[in-house]
C-alpha cells in the first residue's frame, strides 16, 4: 500500500512527499516544499509546534490517524492549509504541503489563483496551494490514497538526497530551529523562508 511509505518518521515522511503528484479533480500539482511536524510529549516525536503538540483534539484528530489522510486546517481565517498525514496509526504526525508546480488543469488553477503573477506563483505558500486546488475544510479526512477518491496522491519515484534541501520551518514560534523543511532546490516554486518574530534567537 502507498500509505505504508508514509508511515514513518516526519522528516522521512516529508522527503518522501517530494516529487510526488497531488490531485483534485482535473488539477495536479508536482510537490516541491514541505514542512513536516510530529505530536504530543507522550509520542516518539515530541513536538510543541505541531498541532498535536498538546494532545488530541476534534480539530487535529486526523493527525492521529492512519497516514495518507488529509489533514486540513484554517490559517488567519481564511487560507486553507493542507497536510498530509504520516507515521503508524495511533501516533500523531503530518506533513505541511508548502508549495507546489502546477502540471495539469493550469486555467483552472489560474481562475483561483487571479493574482499569480507567474505560473510559479500559483501554488507557492500553503495558502496558495489550497487554493490552486479548490481544497475546502469539507475535504479533512479525505483517503488519498482510495481509488474513489477526488482528491488523491501519487507517490512518484523517490528523489535523489543531493536534489533535497532543508532547513527549519517557516513562521514558527517554537522548535523555530528545528530543520523540518524540506524542499526540491531547483524549483522555482519554492517559498522564501520567514522565521517568526516570537521565536527566540537561533544560538
């Protein structure tokens, strides 16, 4: 099964991401930054910016789920962040999808994304790729891996480590310095990073 490759670490999980084709109806988009976050202080990978990091919760109960779910939350009130679940059933983890390139259903992408300047603009930023896909709060909890399903993953063949780049997460408060994101060096569709004001000075 697919979802097994994702039933990892995080950080693991998220490497694996990379490259790989997420869909939503006729758009498809190559995945090419990611964040990955683990769970609460009682799992394997303790980690206080993620969403579980203190436990479960209506809201994050899919983190602890089976991986190759869809995790979707609301940033700012208004952008729709998407994750992908990961690591055993039972333990929290996921991984942010921060950017992405557009392969397929480009006019659709642009009906969404009417202020994309580039069509490497169309899903950069996890609020962006939530869009250029038309992904909604209804879909938390979407199989991705279900041969039904609309929206739906491919894992593509794994990446070369030299092609994968990392460093820590974006906007982050605390575990600002952890090195949880991943992203393909080449594209063009990669965010800039932006640490958070409130997180404390790295050394």
């Amino acid at each position: 099964m697919p979802a097994d490759e994702l039933a990892v670490e995080p950080p693991a999980a998220a490497r694996r991401l990379l490259g790989a084709t997420l869909w939503s109806g006729p758009v498809g988009l190559r995945i090419v930054e990611v964040e990955a976050y683990g769970g609460d202080p009682a799992g394997p990978w303790p980690d206080p910016a993620s969403h579980s990091g203190r436990g479960r919760t209506k809201r994050n109960a899919a983190m602890f789920g089976p991986a190759g779910v869809l995790y979707v939350y609301l940033s700012y009130g208004m952008h729709k962040c998407v994750n992908v679940t990961s690591g055993p059933d039972g333990t929290a983890s996921a991984v942010l999808l921060r950017s992405g390139e557009v392969i397929a259903g480009l006019d659709q992408a642009r009906e969404r994304r009417p202020t994309a300047r580039t069509g490497a603009d169309l899903a950069r930023g996890p609020g962006n790729l939530g869009s250029a896909l038309g992904i909604t709060l209804g879909d938390y909890g979407t199989e991705l891996f279900a041969p039904d399903s609309v929206i739906r993953l491919e894992l593509n063949p794994a990446l070369d480590p030299a092609d994968i780049a990392s460093g820590p997460r974006v906007g982050v408060s605390t575990a600002a310095d952890l090195a949880w994101r991943f992203w393909i060096s080449s594209s063009p569709a990669v965010s800039v990073y932006r640490r958070s004001p409130r997180a404390a000075k790295s050394g």
